[in-house]
C-alpha cells in the first residue's frame, strides 16, 4: 500500500531533478589528485560510452585566454594551485553543459572543494550518477606532471607541491563527502594506462551505447564461419 501512496512523490522528484536547460542530465565527477590520469581516461570514456568530457581546468584555461576579465585572477590562482570561486567555474560548466547536445557529462577535475560542491548542487540541483577516483601516489604523480610537457603554469616542482596541499585539504574531503554517501568507484589509478582503462569499462558498462549490447538478429550469419 505504502508503495502506491508514495510513488507521485518519487515521480516529481525525477522531473525536478538533474534537469538543465530542459533536458535530464547524467553527471560523472572524475576526481583524483593532479596528474593521476583523469584527462586521459575521460578521452577513452568519450571514445567508448559517448560522454561529453567537460574539464574544469581547461574551461578556466580557455577563459584566461579569451581575455575575460577574469583572466588574470584564475591565471594566478592557477599558478598558485588555488582553487577558484566556484561561481566563475559553474558558469562555464552550466553554459557548456546547455550548449551541448548530450545529455551525459563527465566534469574532470571539479568539484575540488565543499564550497564548489555545495554550490554546484544548489545552482545547478544536478547532483552525480556517481563520482569517479583516480588514486595514485603523490610520487607517482609528480613523475607524471613533470614529463606532461603540455607548456602548463603549474607543472613545475613548487606549483606542483601546492598543488598537492589543496588536493589533501580541500578535494579529499568532497571525495570523503561522497564515500560516506557510497558515491564513490575508486580505481587504482597507478597502473599502466591500458589497465586503467579496463577497471574504468567494467565501471561504464551499465552506460555503453545500446547499439553495442546486442547485435540486431540479422547481423548473426555475418559472423558465423559459414557465412
Ligand atoms: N596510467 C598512467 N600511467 C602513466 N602515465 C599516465 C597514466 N595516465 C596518464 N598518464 C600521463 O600522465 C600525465 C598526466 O595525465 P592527465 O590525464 O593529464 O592527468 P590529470 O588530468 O589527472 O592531471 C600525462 O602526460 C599522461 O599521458
Ligand atoms: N574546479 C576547479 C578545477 C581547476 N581549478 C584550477 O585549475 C588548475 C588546474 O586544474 P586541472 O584539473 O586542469 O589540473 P589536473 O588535475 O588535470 O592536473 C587547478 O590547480 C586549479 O588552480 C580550479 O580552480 N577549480
Ligand atoms: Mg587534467
């Protein structure tokens, strides 16, 4: 009985929620401390489930140099390994989101504190299928960020050590935030790229394309040594 008398209150949850722009969104945080594989991952991801990969490092990048005038503020917060106020970042998440067609987003690299966390939910009332974390080793890490090479501000041995200090402070704790919440996939991130890749699949499967589950009947004989 209690089931039917509840179940309008759970309908008008689902229309309410994690809707943007008039449509119903999935949202994937990829976490994970600098240089633990969240960019090169999302690109698989992209490539093998169709998510739209929005990085919050490289919207706040691509501000800096369209000559916002913001610019200047997030290119030294950047160099500084500070994280920005997250209504400059939510902006561009919330406008990249509804500008794209796809309704399944990966955000890379946010939200990296509470106050991102709490205001994303509250501007946005989108709140994560799940959070994807990248752990690694600091070690390990730095190795990486040393030999990226992509000419960044902050890939350099006292960027990188700040960096590394707002990741224990202020990042660990959204991710502590959402393992209580049992939100959180962790893969073991250490590993070689391939082999990442794999734990990330098996965590994806539920998102591969329909047309990659089953193969239509007639696409049987194709396969078959006697076709
Ligand atoms: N599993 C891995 N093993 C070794 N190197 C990796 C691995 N994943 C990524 N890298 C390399 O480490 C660097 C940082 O990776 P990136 O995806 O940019 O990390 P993040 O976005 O978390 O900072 C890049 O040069 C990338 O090619
Ligand atoms: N949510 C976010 C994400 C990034 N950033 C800034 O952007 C920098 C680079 O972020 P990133 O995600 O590109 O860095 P990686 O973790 O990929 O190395 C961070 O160190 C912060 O200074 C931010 O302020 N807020
Ligand atoms: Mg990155």
């Amino acid at each position: 009985m209690g089931t039917v008398v509840d179940a309008p209150a759970v309908v008008a949850e689902e229309v309410t929620e994690n809707m943007l722009g008039g449509k119903k969104v999935t949202a994937v945080f990829v976490l994970g401390g600098p240089g633990s594989g969240k960019g090169t991952q999302c690109a698989n991801i992209v490539e093998h489930f169709g998510f739209t990969h929005l990085s919050a490092g490289d919207l706040l990048r691509a501000e800096i140099k369209s000559g916002s005038e913001n610019g200047t503020m997030i290119e030294n917060m950047i160099k500084e390994g500070k994280i920005v106020p997250s209504e400059v970042t939510i902006k561009l998440l919330q406008e990249a989101m509804i500008k794209n067609e796809n309704d399944k987003f990966l955000i890379d690299g946010f939200p990296r504190n509470e106050e991102n966390r709490a205001a994303f939910e509250n501007v946005t009332k989108i709140s994560p299928a799940f959070v994807l974390f990248f752990d690694c080793s600091e070690k390990e890490m730095e190795k990486r960020l040393l030999g990226r090479n992509q000419g960044r501000v902050d890939d350099n041995i006292e960027t990188i050590k700040k960096r590394f200090k707002t990741f224990v402070e202020s990042s660990l704790p959204v991710i502590e935030h959402y393992n209580s919440r049992d939100k959180v996939k962790k893969i073991d991130a250490a590993k070689p790229i391939p082999e990442v890749f794999e734990d990330v699949k098996t965590i994806f499967a539920p998102y591969a394309p329909k047309h990659l589950l089953a193969l239509p009947f007639p696409s049987f004989p194709l396969l078959s040594p006697l076709g």
